[in-house]
C-alpha cells in the first residue's frame, strides 16, 4: 500500500483528537483563540505626554487613533487607509506625526506628516521603491528630518535630507559603499556612522557638518558595538553596548572623537545586556535588562526605579516592560506580562499613581490556565553548559511526549515570556524542549562564535545531546519525541530526519533550508554586505563545496525515513520553493510519510489568520498520529 495514501486516511480518522476537552486535566483552547492578532499595538505617547497614538484595525487595515488622555472625548482615529496597512509612526511634536504606508513589505515606499489637530496630511515625498532607515534621534532642523534611503543602489543607503513641506528629498552625502548606519546627535548633526564590510566594522566620527568623517575604531565581526546616544552636555562622549575586550555585552561610555572608552558603567557576568532604555530626549540612560533571569533589569534612573517598584507591587507574578514615557517622566506606557500571561499594555500617571489599561493582548485567554517555563542547564558532550527551557503540560513531568522546538537564526534565541505556538503544544499534552544551542546569543562572545562553521556540527549535537538529556532525566518517552522548527529551526529538523531518524518519531519543518547553496544565491541585496559575515558563521559554498553537500538536507533525502511535515511559504526570500518541492518529491519518491502544505501568498512565516489556523490544524493532526 503507498504510504502516503495511508498517512493521508491516518490523519483523517484522528481529527476527533482536536475535539477533546480536556487534556491531561486541562482545558482544551481552541487553536484560533491561541493566535489572536492584538486589536491595538505600537503605543507612543506624545511628549507632553497629553495623548497616545497607537495602531488598531479600520477595515481590514492598520490605522493610526488617537487617545486623548486629558479630554477623553475628543479621542479619534486619525488615519483612514484602504488597502493600506499604517507600517510605522512617531510623534514628531505634540501637534505632528510622521507615517507610513503600504500594502506590503515589498510595496513603494509612502511617507506623511498630519496634523492631529486638523487631521491635514502631507506627503513627504513621492512613492518610490526603497527603503528608508531613520536617522536617530530624531530632530527636526531646517523644516527637515535626517534618513538613509537606498535609491540609487538597493543595498546602499545614502544620507538624505527629508524635507516636511515635501520637497523632493536632498542627498547629504553619497555611501562610500560600506556604511551601514548613520546616527545623529540631539542637535540635528549627523556626527557617526558604521561601516561593515561584514568582516570588520568600523566607527566614523566628525564633529560638525561639512567635515569629513574620519576613523576611530575598527572591530573585528566578533566584537559588537552598538552606540545608544551622546552622553548629555557632550558632542563626543557616547552610550554603547560593547563586548569589546570582554567576553559579555556591556553598557558603556565611549569618547567617539578618540575612539577610546571611558568607563564600564555596568556589565553582567552572567549574560548580554540586550534591550536598552536611553532617552534622546535626557540624553541619559534610564535602564538597562539583561537576556538572563527573565529580563532582569539595571534601572540608572531614579522616576523610571519609582515607578517600576511600585508597578512589581501591583503585578507581583508579572515582569513590567517600558514601552514609552513622555519628556516630563510624568507618564508611563508599559506591558506586564510573564510566561503564563499574554499580556497587558497600561498607561501609568506616576503623580497620581493612577493606572489605566490599554490593550489586552489576547482577550482569549484571560483567566486560562498556561504552563510555566522552566529553565535548565545540561552538558554537551564536549562538556559545554548549554541552557534549555522546558514547558510541561499540566499534571505530566515525566515520561512525557516531547516536542524539540528550534529557534530560528541560529543567532537568535528562545526566551522567557508568553509563546502562544509553546502553550499551544503544551495544552495539547507534549513537554516542549527549547534549545539555546551554542551560536544563540545571550550567553556572550565565546558562546556565540563557538557555533561559527557549526550548523551541520555541534549545534545539532548540542539539540541531540539535550534530548539525550531529557530522556536520561525520564522527561522523555523516548519513543515519542518530534522535532520542529522554523527558518534554521526548519533546517535543523530535516537534518534531523536525515541523520538522526531513530532519535525522532516525526519531524516538522516550516521554511527550512534544504540546500545552503541556494540560501546563499538568495541573500536579499540590501544584505549583500553581509555576505563575508556569513562565510565566517556558516561557511563559503565556492570554497567548501564539500561541507555545504554534507550539511545540506537535500543531498541526503534518501537517509530520511521518519514522517515528514513540511510548510513552504511561496513568496519566502531565504528559503527555495524549488528546493522544497524538489525535497518533497525525493521524499514521496522513496515512500516516506510527506505532507506538503504550499501557501503561494505567504512568506517565511505564515501571517494570514486562515492560514495561521490550518497550519497548527496541521501540526496537531499531524503530532496526533505519531506521538500519541
């Protein structure tokens, strides 16, 4: 009998498996009330802090509306686009605020000022195919705004004037052709630049207009430095996070004339410091958080440690996050969320200690129980410490069904917080496993650059090694263990399949590289700069032709003999559909298990509501069969 046929009827008679109520105890949430889109996002107070400007929905689009915290009455939508989703926007003033729109991320770029007043809107210039990168801060000088945009060379962004009367933009200054991003000062003077040759980075520095930029420090790719703003009262002195001479990322001062830093200002050995609060506005530094225990934060300002004190007291299970506050530290927009709570957003008046909620994130939800993340700690076999987390389904700890979630990048990572696809997994009754396998950042320099060359090597060794773990610990019925991913994460499934077949019963790939040497010719332009970085990290296909067959999944199709489920977006721009299709029929041809499901419109991650539903529909049905 074809073994496709029979996976087909399998999946068939296990549908009634989504009807359950209970699972293990718990009860069975529908998977559309899992991935509810947020009705309201991107909240911005004005600088007086008399009003917020955030996105919600007007027929079928994004629009920007307006709450009026002082006259709640003459609260508004602002915007009314059709067909056009509001893509981004900032206050310019109290009275202003600048926007995008388009239709999609490949669309013409449309960029307006209006006036909240009137509601008179303003193109700031014509359509053009491009993309635009602010300058930051901010600042209005001249009846103008500084910005990158990338008209002449699609992988050059080139320094432009951006007039608010609509003039036609001004080129400030041509790209030599390795700049990378331009940064400004509070006074409207464009003093900084980094240049990349993906290799090596380096920072420029001028003091004023008109003089050239010379070099100040040049970094190996491995050392990370990203300036946050000019220290106040200095037109030299800047905030940055930087790992250079040292292993962790650090907030520091840096005297950007002689490329010198001044002091460590704060640094954890435990881990990066990632998301950072600096004021342009101040031009101090309000806080810092590290990626370790759950986003812990350094808070350097006195308003912004009064108020996040007593917010912990209100939301004593919850982790606060600062989202916006306005230039008088007055008001505060925040998110309070945890690993079991989707998430709310507030605005807090820290004067009259007066709290008001804006959004909820996923109303669905509310008061429904979730499982909590746990974090662990195993040795590879080359006695690495690698960090884990592990979500159990209720009532279950041991001998459990297991899902191998893989994080997608591989320099990126899993992280503490609400994950709908996890509780999700975790609701239907399988132990979630997620990996930060070396080459996930977070853990610091040495950690990071240890999964250099390895995608094919000892970061799928660390995963194996983890489930190795599980298993040894009794977490796993090693009988039941599925592994599942995105983007790299899709990858390191198949090479699961390929080469690791008797430690998984099923595999789940969305957009998963199957051939590395396609992944290379598709780089986007505007990251060919990048292209001698990715040599460093996973290695040259022209040079290694050898490495990239051996870790290439589609070279080794023929090895796969468990269950494949595979998701393929068409209009994805880092994974092959010709690949995907040519892996599939491989698969199909040497009778194994294969459903392919193609959605022509989507890209690397499946963004319309329908098709969110049918994909977990599928994983679900899927997973029903083979881990159960």
């Amino acid at each position: 009998m074809n073994l496709n046929y029979l996976f087909s009827v399998l999946l068939i008679m296990l549908v009634f498996v989504s009807c359950k109520q209970e699972q293990g105890g718990q009860l069975h949430v529908p998977i559309e009330d899992f991935f509810v889109k947020p009705e309201r996002t991107s909240f911005k107070l004005s600088p007086d802090g008399s009003k917020v400007a955030y996105l919600g929905v007007h027929d079928h689009c994004k629009n920007i509306f307006i709450l009026d915290l002082e006259e709640p009455d003459s609260s508004k939508q602002l915007t009314y686009q059709v067909n056009l989703n509001v893509q981004s926007f900032f206050w310019l003033d109290n009275k202003r605020i600048i926007f995008s729109n388009t239709q999609s991320p490949t669309d013409s770029l449309r960029m307006f000022q209006i006036d909240v007043k009137t509601e008179k809107r303003q193109a700031l210039f014509s359509p053009e195919k491009s993309r635009l990168r602010w300058v930051y801060p901010i600042v209005e000088k001249d009846n103008s705004i500084m910005a990158g945009l990338n008209l002449r060379d699609s992988s050059l962004f080139d320094l432009y004037r951006i007039y608010l009367d609509g003039r036609k933009p001004q080129l400030v200054q041509h790209n030599p052709g390795n700049v990378v991003s331009w940064i400004g000062a509070p006074d409207g003077v464009v003093r900084m630049a980094l240049t990349s040759d993906s290799v090596q980075e380096s920072l420029l520095y001028r003091k004023n207009d008109g003089l050239p930029f010379k070099e100040v420090m040049k970094n190996d790719f491995e050392t990370i430095f990203v300036p946050l703003g000019f220290v106040k009262n200095s037109d030299k002195n800047v905030y940055a996070l930087s790992n250079q001479n040292r292993d962790k990322m650090a907030l520091v001062e840096f005297d950007a004339e002689n490329g010198k830093e001044v002091r460590n200002i704060y640094e954890n050995k435990l881990g990066d410091l990632g998301v950072e609060g600096y004021s342009a506005n101040l031009q101090e530094m309000l806080y810092t958080t590290s990626f370790i225990d759950k986003f812990k934060k350094n808070i350097f300002n006195p308003t912004y440690e009064q108020v996040y004190k007593k917010l912990k007291k209100k939301f004593k299970d919850s982790e606060i996050g600062f989202l916006d506050s306005d230039s008088s530290l007055t008001g505060f927009v925040v998110r309070v969320y945890s690993d079991i709570h989707p998430g709310e957003t507030y605005y807090y008046n820290k004067e009259k200690d007066d709290i008001q909620l804006l959004n909820e994130e996923n109303p669905k939800l509310k008061d429904l129980e979730f499982n909590q993340m746990e974090e662990v700690e195993f040795l590879s076999r080359d006695n690495k410490n690698i960090h884990a987390y592990i979500t159990y389904p209720k009532n279950k700890r041991k001998n459990s069904p297991v899902v191998v979630l893989v994080h997608d990048g591989p320099n990126r990572r899993s992280e503490w917080g609400f994950d709908p696809e996890v509780q999700f997994l975790a609701n239907r009754g399988y132990t979630v496993f997620q990996v930060n396998y070396r080459g996930s950042v977070g853990y610091g320099k040495d950690f990071w650059t240890s999964g250099f060359k390895e995608w094919g090597g000892k970061i799928q060794s660390d995963i194996t090694d983890g489930v190795a773990w599980l298993i040894h610990q009794g977490i796993a019925d090693k009988e039941k263990i599925a592994i599942m991913g995105t983007g790299f994460g899709g990858y390191s499934a198949l090479y699961a399949a390929a080469f690791n077949p008797s430690l998984y019963k099923c595999a789940i790939s969305s957009s998963g590289y199957s051939n590395l040497f396609t992944y290379f010719r598709e780089i986007p332009p505007h990251l060919k700069h990048y292209v001698q970085l990715f040599y460093r990290i996973i290695g040259n296909p022209e040079t290694e032709p050898e490495l990239f067959q051996a870790i290439s999944p589609i070279f080794h199709a023929d090895k796969v003999r468990i269950p494949i489920l595979f998701f393929q977006g068409g209009k994805d721009k880092y994974s092959s559909v010709t690949d995907a299709n040519q892996f599939v029929g491989k698969l199909k041809g040497n009778e194994v298990p294969v459903r392919y499901i193609f959605k022509k419109e989507e890209s690397k991650r499946f963004r319309n509501e329908e098709n969110i539903v049918e994909y977990y529909q599928e994983i679900e049905k899927f997973l029903a069969v083979y881990l159960k």
